[in-house]
C-alpha cells in the first residue's frame, strides 16, 4: 500500500456540496448559531446539518461552543466559523478508517451483518422523517433517499428500470477504504440506505448493493419493501 493511500491530501479538506452550503452560511452569520437556524437557512434536515456541522468542527473549519446561561431549558451547541484556518499538518483519517474496519473483519464474526446494522441506524438519523400522518410514495420515498445520499456525498443519478429500479450511485465518497474492505463498508453503505427508507416508511427498500461494476459507479437495487431479502452488499 502506497503512503498516499494512507493520509489524506496535504491542504484544506474536501468539501462537500452540502458542507459547503453550511460553511457559507456560517461564514456569513457573524453570531454563534445552532443547528435549527442552520437547517432552516440550508434546508437540510436537523440531523444532517448537525452531522455536517460536527465534521466542520473536526476538520478546523468550525468552533462549537454551548450557549451560556440566560436561556430556558437545557443549554445549546453553538456554531461559528473559525477564525483562521487549521494549522497545518497531515491527517491520517484514511489509515484510521482502514484500521478500524479491519478490527471489525478480524474481531466480529458476522462483520458484514453487523455493518448493515450500524449504517441503517446512521440512515435513520439521517433522514428527513415526514410526519405520523403523511403517506409516502415511491417517488418521495426516492427523493428524500436520494437527498440523504447526495448530502454524504455518493452523487446518486436518476432511478433506472432494468428491469428492477435501480440508483446509480457515481461517486463513492470512501472508495479508497471500500476496495480493501469491501463486506463492511458496502454493507455499511448498504445499511444505511435501508435504515433510511424505514425513516420514512418507504413501500420500497433496497435488495441489494452492486459495489464497482465500473471503477466510479455502484449500483443500488431497488424492490417493494415486502420483498426485502436478508442479502447484504
């Protein structure tokens, strides 16, 4: 394994464009604000703006703080962006991530089962739940998946019929980590997309994951929720 594999790129973090949106909005708010007027100014949902602004804290471009007293109820997590930006010096979350996910090969005895099952919780935090009233379809079902995908950074495209309905997926966003562990992190992938469609109780769920059929391209198959098998990736 190369060392380039193993840190990430000298300079500023990537940045999504979700993150960016949210980092824009920081930088052009000159008070500390908290994740409810993050959502409302981005659109996000609550849980995805929060998820974005704690990586913004962990990547130095954002300061978190909990707002002093003067306020009812419990005391908030305030954000702003930083000051100056990180001081410089190479990051090695690619090596933690590889590390970690060969702990979870060599320790766990299903670590592909227990992988769907942490990214369905991760794909439930991360939906936009709709309301105990509203139904929803398969093509709302879709677009709030599809939301929840583009805002981690897969860059999902446009539903296929061959013959089953199928999202490609044109970009995976931890391909690096992906191609050495593939069972975990696919299922995790997996898993996720799972847990979020349960969010918002789609009548569809995802069968199965096709990782790599071309170097940047996964495909993500679709069928009724009724219809779900136990498969992972």
């Amino acid at each position: 394994m190369s060392e380039q594999t193993l840190h990430n790129p000298a300079g500023p973090p990537a940045v999504g464009e979700s993150r960016a949106h949210v980092l824009d909005v920081l930088r052009a708010t000159p008070e500390a604000v908290g994740v409810r007027e993050i959502a409302e100014q981005t659109g996000l949902h609550s849980n995805t703006a929060r998820f974005h602004l704690d990586t913004l804290v962990r990547e130095g471009l954002a300061e978190r703080r909990t707002e002093g007293g003067g306020r009812p109820g419990r005391p908030r997590a305030v954000y702003r962006a930083a000051a100056s930006p990180a001081p410089a010096g190479r990051r090695s979350y690619q090596l933690l991530a590889q590390m970690l996910t060969g702990l979870i090969t060599e320790a766990l005895p299903q670590p592909a089962q227990t992988a769907v099952t942490a990214g369905e919780a991760w794909g439930r935090y991360l939906a936009d739940t709709p309301s105990p009233a509203q139904r929803i379809d398969t093509d709302e079902a879709i677009r709030r998946l599809t939301r929840v995908l583009t805002d981690v950074g897969f860059a999902p495209g446009s539903v296929q019929d061959r013959p089953d309905a199928v999202i490609p997926l044109r970009h995976c966003p931890f391909r690096e980590v992906a191609e050495e562990h593939r069972d975990v992190v696919c299922s995790l992938h997996l898993g996720l997309m799972r847990g979020a469609l349960k969010e918002v109780r789609a009548p569809l769920s995802v069968d199965r994951l096709e990782p790599f059929v071309e170097p940047s391209l996964c495909l993500a198959h679709l069928t009724p929720a009724e219809q779900q098998t136990d498969r992972t990736a």
